[in-house]
C-alpha cells in the first residue's frame, strides 16, 4: 500500500513493502516544499527551508547563532554579511511557533532512518544550493 502520512510535517510518501521471507516494513520518505524565492540570500533561503519543512534543531540553532552574532565562527559557508538581523530573528520566532506542535518525521516516533543534518545535506546538493548549518566540531 502506498499512501501520503499528513500527521508529519513534512508530509511523508509512505510505502508498505515486504522482504523476501515475508516480514512487512515500510518505507517513509519526506516531501519536502522547496518552492523557495531563488533570489533570497543564502541566510534567508536556509531560514525558508528549514521553516517551511519544520527543521527545529537546526533551526533554533541558527536563531541563537544570530541573537549571539556568532554566525562567522559558527556557520559554515557564510560569505556574505548579515544586514537584516533584526528581521531575521523575527522569521525564525514565526517559524518556530508555527511548528511547535508539528511532529517531524525524524522524530523518535517515527523511523525514516536519518536525521535532520542528512537531509538538510540532501536538499542541498539536490537543489545545488548552499544551505548555512553550524560548523561540526569533533
């Protein structure tokens, strides 16, 4: 069976399948809206996707990066200065509240196998467009 799961946001394609010696699985896979202004910068891009598709980690990560003005020592591939900061600020506020009651579909309820990072890695390189995270430290 092959249905759409509206209780995540994203949306997911949802596809029951068996293996060979007849145990079910299923197979969840996000539908994420990138139908995104291509013309924002690479901040206000970033703050679009992961809005729209309910990235909070990496979204509240990016909020306290800006309150703290930490964005050059934090983020990865930043080229251009922040101008708008205020404004930014307030877009990840809105978005924040918008999915706080949103369940995503990397949640522990539920078991797409990734996480937000592979994903975000994902649109990116699918979209060939630079996405800002913070810079991994090991």
């Amino acid at each position: 069976m092959i249905y759409i799961d509206k209780k995540t946001v994203p949306h997911c394609y949802v596809e029951e399948k068996k293996f060979e010696w007849g145990e079910p699985y299923t197979v969840d896979t996000p539908i994420f809206n990138v139908c995104i202004d291509p013309q924002l910068s690479d901040i206000e891009f970033t703050i679009e996707i992961l809005g729209r598709n309910n990235f909070r980690q990496n979204l509240e990560k990016l909020y306290n990066i800006l309150i703290n003005r930490d964005e050059n020592y934090r983020l990865n591939n930043l080229t251009e200065p922040v101008l708008n900061r205020e404004f930014l600020i307030e877009k990840i506020a809105g978005f924040i509240a918008d999915n706080k009651n949103n369940i995503a579909p990397w949640d522990n309820e539920y078991d797409v196998g990734s996480d937000e990072e592979f994903y975000l890695e994902w649109i990116s390189k699918d979209l060939n467009r630079i996405l800002l995270f913070e810079k991994k430290v090991y």
